[in-house]
C-alpha cells in the first residue's frame, strides 16, 4: 500500500461536513441555475431538454463528482499535482489538471461578464424600485451591447470575489456560502408562488416537464451533457480541489447526491420561476443569454412591491455567483499556492488579472468594438463558452472516470470513497460501475456523435 498524504497542518480546510456541503453546493449553484438551465432549455425545446439533462446529471455527473472528491482528498493537493501523482509514474494525466487551469479562465471570462450584468441589475433595478426609470428589454440590449459600461461590472465582480478568495478556504468561501445558500433558496421560493400564480402558468409547467422526445437531437445531447459538467463544476478540477479540503469522516457519495439533488432542485425552482412567466405574457422561450433579464423584471412588476423583489432577485443572483466563482478561481489559486508557492492573495491577483484579459474579449464581443470578429464563426462569448463546456469538460470528465475506474485500484478508490464504512453500500458500487463504464461510454458517445463520427 502506498503511503497517502495527511493533510498538513498548515494547509487550510473545510471545517466540517456540513462546512463541505455548503461550499460544494455553493460552487455549483450560479449562472448556470438561474441563468444558462433556463436559457438552454429555451433554445433546446423545453422539457425533452430537462430530461436529457437530469438523466446525465444523475449517471454522469454524480459519479464524476464523487470520484473528484474521492481523487483531491486522497492526494490533498491542487489539481494539477493530484492528477500528476493519482497514477504512479504517469505524469501523463496532470493534464487533465492542466486542461483545468485553461477551462477555469475560459470560463471565467464569460462568466463574469454575465455576473457583471447581474450586478449592475442590483444597481439599476434599485434605481428603478426608488422611482427611476423602469427596467425594459432596452435597458438588457444597451448594457450587454455596451463598452464601457460592462467591462466596469467585470472589473466590480472579479475584485469582490477575489477578495473572498484571498480570505481564504474556511473563513473566505466555506463563510460565505454558509450564509449566502439559505436565502437564495428562500427567495426563489417566493418568485416560484408569484409566477405559478399568474393566469396561464400551466403552458410553462408543462413546457418543462412534457417531454417531447422527437426533439432530442445530437446538439440537445451534447448541450445537457455539457450543462450537466458545467451545472456540477465537473470535469476541470474544482472538486478535486474542493475534495482536498473535504474532511477525511464526510462519505463522498452520500454527499455528492445531496449536493446534485440541492443544485438540481435550484434549476427547477428557477425554470418555475421564469417560463410559467414567459408564457403568461406570451414571451419567447428562446430569448437567449437575455431571458432572465428580461423575465423576471417583466414578472415582478406585474405584482404588488415588484420593483422591491426584483432588486431582492438580482441581489440574490449576485450572491449566487460569487460561490461558483470563487471556486473557479480557486483551481488557479490552490496550484499557484502550492506548486508556485505564491501568498494566496497575490495567487488571486495574478489569476483575477488573467481572467479579465479574456474577459474583455468575452464582454466587448457584444459591443460594436467587437462585433465582426467571430473566430470559428463564433463571437468570444460562445465561443469560450462552447470549448469549455462542451469540449473541455466533458473529455476532463472522461479521463477522470478513466483515471478513478480504471487507474486506481478498485480497493484505492472506494476506500477513499467511504472512508471508515465497514461494509460497500449499494451507491459505491453504482458509482464505481458507472465510472467504469457507463459514465466514459456514454461521454465518448455523445463526444463522437457531435463530432459525426458516429450517429445516435
Ligand atoms: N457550477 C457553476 C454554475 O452553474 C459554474 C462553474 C463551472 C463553477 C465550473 C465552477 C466550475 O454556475
């Protein structure tokens, strides 16, 4: 047996299971929830689309996680080292933690540009709620058309979280997300009475729920393949890094289905909360990156203290955001600390400023500096957001399982998995099954299928 790493004492953690929980929920519930579900499910075909995805969150996505958690905790280091070490001898797989650092700033950069409009709707939508002007399509079309104007919010959004980050893992991110988790959920909760209250909600519930299953294509395939790694903070080495902080008494697969079961119920509340909305007031479905900005101000203005709950809304969204940034940032920052031996603070800084040098090319694409410019046909925007989590994340994932399923041994793995269990239980072993199999088989047939190599 090889000797494992013990979690230095001067390496900082999760305090506490629940602490874990938190921070792991905290990472995944963002953009894509509120977001990037909706909008994809819009622009997919509604319910045949939640479908697909729910199924891959559930034979992919929570095999991927646990095997992420079980991975960092065992190697308690960044990913980059963890995956370098996990295969005695092969180096050869810390690219899957190399392939980590790049899809953390590609992310970044289009996600903070989406985080930036939400924050700048905290600001207008107050301004509204205090008799300014209303918030329209209009106002959406000139913020996220605009130069100026954008690049400010990314600039706000990156200093805020990497501040978080520079505080760092117990008293910066597990803090925060403790706190901050409860009240989105609250909140939705209230925007989910209002806008299934509205005459005409049905056409939206059922627009989620009714699967038509003639509209499931190789594209829906692979964007709720894509969606499912994105949703999860999968595939890139965020949970590696999250698991290398996990207490060594939490059960890994217990936790990475409560931690899918809670960010699933997020999405769920928040497409309740938009599409009953869109129909009632005869909107598109398929408004795009828009729809959230456009909906949920239209929704709430039809009710009594609307202006108010809007500016709760986006305050929330906001709050939402900066967990899952924190913990994109965080797969830079933990390498930088460990392997570059950098202060956490001046690890941040560096990555914060990494992440706005490809921001600015996310955020101006919309912006007449920008417009033409459209590399494999795709403005930056799509284009960041399409490699990382439609290519990136989901050949991560893959080597992942392969690393977890088929690279350590069997007794290495699941006794990580369920540190201090005397017996198997049954979800190991579907676990284990699954990334052996049926999570590398069903990823390599979707990857294949999109690339036309074979045809589903
Ligand atoms: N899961 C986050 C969200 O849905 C985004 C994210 C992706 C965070 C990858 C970390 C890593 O908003």
């Amino acid at each position: 047996r090889r000797r494992m790493p013990q979690q230095p004492s001067s390496r900082d953690a999760f305090a506490s299971t629940l602490g874990a929980f938190a921070a792991t929920v905290g990472s995944a519930v963002g953009l894509g929830n509120i977001w990037k579900f909706p909008f994809l499910t819009g622009s997919n075909g509604g319910a045949a689309f939640v479908l697909t995805y729910l199924l891959a969150v559930a034979l992919v996505g929570v095999p991927v996680m646990a095997v992420e958690h079980a991975i960092g905790r065992r190697m308690r280091l960044n990913a980059v080292q963890a995956y370098a070490r996990v295969v005695p001898r092969q180096p050869f797989w810390s690219l899957i933690g190399w392939g980590g650092l790049l899809a953390a700033v590609l992310i970044m950069a289009f996600y903070t540009d989406v985080a930036g409009w939400v924050f700048a709707y905290v600001l207008k939508s107050a301004l509204a709620a205090a008799g300014g002007s209303p918030l329209t399509p209009d106002t959406f079309g000139r913020l996220a058309s605009g130069t100026f104007e954008p690049l400010f919010w990314q600039v706000v959004v990156l200093v805020v979280t990497t501040g978080i980050i520079a505080a760092g893992v117990s008293k910066g991110i597990e803090k925060v997300t403790k706190t901050l988790m409860p009240l989105l959920f609250a909140l939705l909760l209230v925007c989910d009475v209002r806008a299934l209250t509205l005459p005409g909600a049905s056409a939206g519930v059922s627009y989620l729920f009714r699967p038509d299953l003639t509209k499931i294509t190789g594209t829906v395939l692979l964007s709720a393949l894509g969606l499912a790694f994105f949703k999860l903070s999968l595939g890139m080495g965020t949970m590696t890094t999250y698991g290398s902080y996990i207490p060594d008494e939490t059960k890994l697969a217990p936790n990475a289905i409560r931690v899918a079961l809670a960010d699933t119920l997020v999405s769920i509340l928040a497409g309740l909360a938009i599409f009953p909305a869109v129909f009632a007031f005869g909107g598109q479905p398929a408004g795009g990156p828009g729809l959230l900005f456009n909906t949920i101000p239209l929704v709430f203005s039809k009710m009594p203290g609307g202006s108010l709950f809007t500016v709760v809304f986006f305050v929330l969204a906001a709050i939402a955001t900066i967990g899952a940034m924190v913990s994109l940032i965080e797969v830079p920052v933990a390498f930088l600390v460990e392997r570059g031996h950098l202060s956490r603070p001046a690890a941040a800084v560096a990555t914060g400023l990494a992440m706005f040098a490809l921001g600015t090319l996310a955020t101006l694409s919309q912006s007449p500096v920008l417009e033409g410019v459209k590399p494999f046909g795709k403005s930056f925007f799509d284009l960041f957001d399409f490699l990382s989590s439609n290519v990136l994340l989901p050949v991560g994932g893959l080597a992942i399982a392969v690393v977890g399923g088929w690279l350590m041994k069997r007794a290495e793995f699941l006794g990580e998995l369920d540190k201090g269990y005397a017996a198997e239980p049954w979800y190991d072993r579907a676990i284990y099954a699954s990334i052996r199999y049926l999570a590398p088989g069903l990823i390599l047939l979707i990857l294949l299928n999109s690339l036309g190599v074979i045809r589903l």
